[in-house]
C-alpha cells in the first residue's frame, strides 16, 4: 500500500490524557498537513510541513495541539490534557510541491475523549 | 478571506441517472483552484476533480465533470451514470494561500444517496 497511512485508526481516551497520533505520507511527497473534521463539517485546515520544516501552524487549535515532522517522512501530532471537544476525525494529508497538485489524504484517526 | 458554500446537506438519486452538487465560492485571488474530493463510510477523502480559475474548459475526469461558471462563482460536480458506490460525503475546497504553498478550505459537504 503506497498511499497516506495512519495509525491508530481509533483513539479513545479519558480527558486530561495526552495523545498521539502518527502519519506516513507518500513516501515521494514533501509536503505534509494535519486537518481536524468534526461531525457535519469539512475538515479544517490545521498546520503544514514542506520536509521537516513547519511553514504554518497558527492554526493549530490551542497550545495544547503541537506537530512534528522530524526528518521530514513521517509526521506526529500530540494533543496534551485533552478536552471533550477535541473528539474529532484527524485527518493526514500529503502532496507534491506544485501549485495544482492535489493531496491524498489518509483514512484518518477518530479520536473519543470521555 | 475566502469562503466556500454547499447548500444541499442531502440528495438523492436513483442509480444510472446524473446528479448536480452545488458549489459556490468566494474570493478576492484573481487565481485559484478548486477541488472535489469524496469521503466515503471509511473516512477517506478521495481526490475527484480540479478546476483551475485560468482553465479554459471545464474540468472532466470520467464520470466527473465540473460545471465551472466563473462569473456566478459557482463550480458544480456533475457526475453521470451514478452507482451505488458513489453514495458518499462529497465536499468542494479551494486553494487556500499560505505563506509558503498552500491548504484547502473546505466547504461543509452534501452526503449522496444512490438507490437502486
């Protein structure tokens, strides 16, 4: 299977834990970006690596959300002292550098908080 | 700022007819592009079809097609002959400018129901 993987696929979770979860883009595309999408909604932009570098992550929900791209292949985001409201689907996408390239995205990690 | 809109929450449609989601966006960037991507049950979101807003001709890629309207700022998914493995979310999104390269800004989606 050559496309975006996640793991884990499910998370439950009580609240005040911290979670992570683990991304492995297409292995020749250099960029990388984490969504959240919530029930009824699209996903929502929330940060971007080129490589290793993080070029945007102002969107990032709160300084509880952080993400890491360490070598540039895989990519992590951790969630600490999670909050009810973080129960969402969090999705992983990947694409090549080019303005009209589109992503791939992977079949996410949903995420329960109790 | 930019702002994408999906109007049908809903629709149905029998199997082997077309079906038309709405889309319409708004933006002050002379240039973008505009995506359609499927979420099925599993929580994929598949990649169908883009549009760029210099592109001469509509978007087609097999039974997708785009009814791109640039003045009424409008890029509707036309898929023809529906099947029932179409029943899915289907969400529009347009490029989105970061500071270097880009996101997408999704719209809310329309989930599709394909009957036999």
């Amino acid at each position: 299977d050559t496309g975006v993987s996640q793991d884990p696929r499910h998370k439950i979770t009580k609240r005040g834990q911290n979670v992570t979860f683990r991304c492995d883009p297409i292995s020749e595309h250099n960029r990388l970006y984490w969504y959240r999408q919530t029930l009824g909604q699209g996903p929502e932009f929330l940060t971007y690596f080129q490589n290793e570098a993080q070029l945007e992550k102002s969107r990032l929900l709160s300084d509880r959300f952080s993400a890491e791209r360490p070598k540039g292949s895989f990519s992590t985001l951790e969630i600490q002292r999670t909050e009810q409201g973080d129960s969402a689907m969090y999705l992983c996408a990947s694409s090549s550098t080019g303005l009209n390239t589109e992503a791939f995205f992977g079949q996410g990690t949903r995420l329960t908080v109790v | 700022a930019q702002k994408i809109t999906q109007t049908q929450p809903g629709m149905f449609v029998q199997e082997k007819e077309a079906v038309t989601l709405d889309c319409t966006y708004d933006t002050s960037d002379p240039s973008y592009g505009l995506f359609w991507y499927k979420q099925p049950s599993s929580g994929e979101m598949i990649f169908l079809i883009y549009q760029g807003s210099y592109d001469q001709q509509n978007a087609t890629e097999g039974r997708y097609s785009l009814n791109f309207q640039k003045a009424r700022k409008s890029a509707n998914l036309v898929i023809s002959a529906s099947q029932l493995g179409d029943s899915a979310m289907y969400f529009c999104a347009m490029r989105e400018p970061l500071r270097s390269g880009y996101a997408l800004n999704f719209g809310k989606g329309t989930s599709l129901l394909v009957t036999p």
